[in-house]
C-alpha cells in the first residue's frame, strides 16, 4: 500500500467530502489525490456516497462522474479498513 492510499484510507473511516480528504493528506495537488482515489475505488478499498434528500442519509453509489469528484463523498470499505490496519 501507498503511503497516499494509506492517508485517504486514514481520511475517510466516517464518511467524507473529497475536500476533506485533500484536506487530511500530505499531498496538496488535486489531480494526484484524485487519481490515487480512483485506483482505491477500483480496488473496492473505498465506496462512493451520494446525499439522499428524501431518506437523509448517504447511500452508496456505483456510478460516479470522475471529472466530477468533488461533488461526492467517499467511505472506506470492509476490505479498504482490513488493508489499511494491517499496513
């Protein structure tokens, strides 16, 4: 594991806005943090969540806009919280 993946994993065990978690990390560029939070996706480490109006709540989402990151919030996984504590 990354050290970046190892910070956001760190970032995100409640759920958070993206500028939380650019806000936690020692990386600062946008784009890395971006991508590095892509891979974690991809590896299923970390679900996306989107605000539900009518129920109150973040559900989870399998559809999210890359370009759009920010606009989402992000939960580590079972597996993400697994691989981040045995690090």
């Amino acid at each position: 594991m990354e050290d970046l993946e190892f910070e956001i994993l760190d970032a995100i065990y409640f759920v958070e806005p993206f500028e939380t978690i650019l806000n936690e990390v020692s990386e600062k560029r946008f784009g890395v943090v971006k991508e590095c939070l892509r891979k974690l996706i991809r590896k299923r480490w970390v679900q996306v969540m989107v605000f539900n109006e009518q129920k109150q709540e973040f559900l989870s989402s399998t559809f999210f806009d890359f370009d759009r990151m920010d606009d989402y919030h992000f939960l580590a996984t079972k597996e993400g919280l697994k691989a981040h504590t045995s690090k």
